[in-house]
C-alpha cells in the first residue's frame, strides 16, 4: 500500500480520527464504571489500535478458515474480539458481558 500515496494518507487520517473517537469512549467507560479505573491509557490505546486492525481482517479470517455456521461464525469472532477487553472489566460490567454471550448463544 505504500505505492498508493492517496489511498495511505486516507487511511492514516482516518485510523488517526477513528483511535481519537475511540480513545474519548475509553475514558467515559472507565468513568461510568465499565472499565476498571486502574486502565492504564497506553493500555486502552493498545486495545484500540488492535481492534482496528482486527476490524479490517476478521471477514477474510472467517471466510477462509472458519468452519460452522454463518450465525456461529459471526458469535465466534465477536467472541474472539470482545475478549481482549475482558480483564479490564469492573465486575459489574463482566457479569453484562457474560450474559450477553449466554443469550447470543456463546
């Protein structure tokens, strides 16, 4: 991608905008209690910028190598993705979490 200049200044500009938004949320989650108060920034940061590239791959990881249902691929992956967040849950917000997996059939 280095040789589409356009397309790389696009896409920095909007991961750059995307990790601001997503930084901002971070920090209202952690003040209305979702996450633990003790998350480091540098830590949620990372978490973004994770999500962001799982973001742009986890389709083409599921066409080609999950095997399953469409419905249990889409609950696999989202499982997959939103576990990265569990450790830095308040209890709380963990027991929601949990049962959302428990209703979508995890």
């Amino acid at each position: 991608m280095n040789n589409f200049s356009d397309i790389k200044k696009a896409y920095l500009r909007h991961t750059k905008r995307e990790g601001k938004s997503i930084e901002q949320l971070f920090e209202v989650y952690i003040r209305i209690g979702i996450f633990k108060k003790s998350m480091k920034i540098e830590v949620a940061k990372k978490l973004i910028r994770v999500g962001q590239m799982v973001n742009i791959s986890w389709m083409t990881d599921a066409e080609i190598n999950f095997k399953g249902s469409e419905k249990r691929k889409l609950n696999h992956y989202l499982e997959l993705c939103c576990s990265i967040i569990e450790p830095y849950l308040t209890p709380s917000a963990l027991q929601q979490y949990e049962k959302f997996f428990q209703q979508i059939g995890k």
